[in-house]
C-alpha cells in the first residue's frame, strides 16, 4: 500500500524540474485538464497557457485558481491539433498526460 501514498502531481513537477527550467519560462500547457499541473507551474514561471478541448474542464480549471496565480494563467479552450497562437512565443511546451 506504500505505492498508493503518493501524490503523482507532486512526483510529477519534481521530474520537470529535474529536466526543464521552469522558473521564469512562458509555458504553453497542452491538455491542462482541470489545471492540477498549471496550479503547480504557475507559481514559478513567468506565464502560463493552458489549453484543454473539454469547455468544462477548463471552467472548473479557472474556478480553482487562486486569485494569486490569475494574472500569470491564461485558460483556453482548444484543441492541440487546432491550436493558433499567433505572435505568442513560448520557452516550454508541457503535454502532460495529453492522449
């Protein structure tokens, strides 16, 4: 049952971490789902982007971020393969458990 314990968000930014500087970076989030992850990277960088196709997911993604995080995120409704961002350039692309 030790497996079970694990907080698989947690584990997860660490392995960023490890392999990307997040810190100050304008990050695309790609499949933000409910914004679990993007509440964990934003504190960190610079801006974030977090797209998810699901209209609800990104309602609920923008209800749980804290008014502290709200000026560096920017939620949006697309999908990976439909995606336009014109002008806007990015240091890190996340695609975080994105099928």
């Amino acid at each position: 049952m030790k497996g079970l314990r694990r907080d698989p968000e947690r584990t997860e930014l660490r392995a960023l971490r490890r392999r990307i500087p997040l810190e100050g970076a304008r990050i695309l989030e790609v499949g933000c789902g409910d914004g679990r992850l993007t509440r964990r990277i934003a504190p960190l960088a610079r801006a974030v982007v977090a797209t998810d196709p699901n209209e609800a997911f990104i309602a609920r993604a923008k209800a749980l971020t804290p008014a502290s995080l709200r000026e560096k995120v920017r939620y949006r409704v697309a999908a990976a393969e439909t995606l336009r961002l014109p002008g806007r350039r990015f240091d890190v692309a996340v695609l975080s458990w994105s099928l």
